[in-house]
C-alpha cells in the first residue's frame, strides 16, 4: 500500500516561514540599541580616562608636595632672590609712573630715593655674586660657569634681565631730576620712551651669548653627532633672534624719528580763544598753562594733553583723531616681560 506525502497544515507552515524569516531578518528593535552603544563608546573611554588620570593625580599628590618642597629648599636662595628682584622692580616701576603722572608737582627727593634704590640693589646683587661674574653677561660674555647646564644659562639670564631693567628705570630718574627749563614734559616723555625701547633691546640681545654656548657644548662621550646636532640648534636659534631683533630695531628707529622729531598736537592758542573757552583747563580744572588748540578747536594745556596722549588717541573732550599712534612708554612704565631667551 503507497503512503501518501503528509502535508503541511497551514498553521504549521505559517509558523516555519515566520522563524526562518526571523533567522533571515533581525529585528528592528535591536538596531537603535546597538548604534547606541557604538555611539556612546567613545565618550564613555574618554571619560575613564579622565577618572584613571585623576586617580593617578590624587595617589601622587603627596609626592608631588614632597618634591616640590625639596626644590624649594634647594633653590632657596635663588627664589628669595628672583621673589626680591621681582617685588623691587615693581614698587620702583609703579613710583616712576606716579611722579611722572605729578608732572611738576613731582618729588625730586622721592626720586633721588628710588635712583639710590636701584643702584644699591644692583651694586649688592653683583657683590654677592661676584664668583660668578654674573657681570660679564652685561657686555656679552659668559659668567664663570662650569659646567653651563640649563639651570645656570637661566639663573645668569634672569639676573642679567633685572639688572638691565634696574638701570634703564635709574635712567627715567635721572630724566625726571632734570629742571623743566632744560626738559620739557613733552619731551621728556619721547626720551622715556626712548630709554625703554633701548633697554628691550639690549634685554634681547644679552641672553644670545649664554643660549649659543649652550646649545653648542656637548659632553665628549655623546661624539661628533652630538655636536653637530648642537650646532644646528645653535643656528636654528640665532636666525630666529636675528628675525625678532631685526622687527625690534625697526621699532627703535621709528622711536629714534619721534625723539628727533618734535610731535605736534596742536598749535598755540590765542588769548581771546583761552577767553572764549573760559581760561579753565578742562583736564586739570586750573588756569592755562602754554595753551594749545587742537586741530577740533579744543584749547588744553600742553603738559595736560601731552599726558592724555601717553594714552589715547581722540580729544579727551570729542571723538576727533589726534595722533596716529600711542606710545604707551612715554609714561614712564617699564615692561614686565622677562626676557629669558
């Protein structure tokens, strides 16, 4: 007897041919989930890592302050000094700028006191450390250091800064202790600002001799790669310094041209114009002194304008353009910069 194929019942095949459309075809649902994790994969990384670095901070911090301490102690005398040098350069820096502000009401006593500051300061800081010459690094020579490392390539570059800095703010006191009759207030600021521009650029010029020699020396066991390597450095930084002393002597020269060359804001003012302007200075509130009107027909005294102009550009009482420029120097201030390479 033949037996018959058996079928399929219809609810049988419907179930077979939904599983292997299931097997052929996932699920939708799973998508967004998984592009999910793939997308938040790398926040996640970077956030623990963020929490290992913070970790590895926290665990080292008393390390950390241990060797901090140690450093300190080691270059104790060397951060009293720099803290010394660098609180003297701002008291003087910031009574400069006040007796030059004072105009004619400024002290001559006080600056007599802040020129023997500076000279004291200098004199001492040499003396005590004359074995190392520190001196010679003022004409371009090398201090008695053997051997040059890095410590004390910045150790005599620093040093070399303030005492640059400490002579060029002696010169702005001895400006300010000439009479008025021989310099004006107009022209003392050009001659301020003169100072300045010249003591930035022996402040860039020092450190070359001191950078060259390091970069240069070499121990004998590194051999003939090593120096030439240092040499290359060597004339890889001089051409860079060459580039930015070049851009500073142009700013010198454009100075020089201001100096020899008297700058003009105005021109004198009548006495019926002072009248008409009501023989009040507007600036400092008293009677004119050497009146001058401006090109907006503004009459100003000639120190109380010259002493706007140190910092702006337009009338004090309009918006009209007076000078092209402000040379902010011509107020007496010294630049903080420290210039270590």
């Amino acid at each position: 007897m033949t037996e018959l194929p058996s079928r399929t019942t219809p609810s049988g095949a419907a179930g077979t041919i939904h599983s292997d459309a299931n097997e052929r075809h996932p699920t939708s649902d799973a998508d967004p989930t998984d592009s999910a994790d793939l997308d938040s994969g790398e926040p996640t990384t970077s956030l623990s890592e963020l929490r290992c670095l913070f970790r590895w901070f926290q665990k080292s911090l008393p390390f950390l302050i241990i060797l901090s301490a140690k450093l300190v102690l080691q270059h104790a005398l060397g951060l009293a000094v720099g803290v010394g040098l660098f609180t003297t350069f701002l008291d003087v820096n910031q009574s400069i700028q006040t007796q030059v502000f004072l105009q004619a009401c400024h002290a001559k006593l006080h600056c007599v006191w802040l020129l023997l500051l500076l000279v004291s300061s200098t004199l001492l800081l040499s003396y005590t450390f004359l074995p190392q010459t520190l001196y010679n690094c003022l004409v371009f020579l090398s201090p008695t250091f053997e051997p040059l490392g890095f410590w004390e390539v910045l150790w005599a570059v620093g040093i070399t800064n303030f005492i640059i800095k400490f002579l060029c703010m002696g010169i702005k006191c001895l400006l300010l202790l000439l009479p008025a009759s021989l310099l004006n207030y107009r022209a003392q600021g050009r001659w301020l600002l003169l100072s300045e521009e010249l003591a930035q650029v022996y402040q860039a010029a020092a450190p070359v001799p001191l950078w060259f020699r390091y970069l240069v020396t070499y121990q004998e066991a590194d051999g003939n790669p090593a120096l030439t390597v240092g040499v290359l450095l060597a004339l890889l930084y001089l051409i860079l310094k060459l580039l930015g002393l070049y851009g500073q002597c142009k700013s010198l020269l454009k100075t020089v041209r201001i100096v020899l060359k008297s700058e003009h804001t105005g021109t004198a003012a009548t006495r019926s114009q002072c009248m008409e302007a009501g023989d009040v200075c507007p600036i400092c509130q008293g009677e004119y002194r050497e009146p001058q009107s401006l090109i907006c027909q503004h009459i100003i005294c000639d120190q109380c304008i010259a002493l706007w102009f140190n910092r702006e550009k337009s009338c004090p009482l309009c918006p009209t353009v007076i000078t092209e420029k402000v040379y902010k120097w011509k107020d007496g201030a010294t630049s903080a910069y420290l210039q270590i390479y």
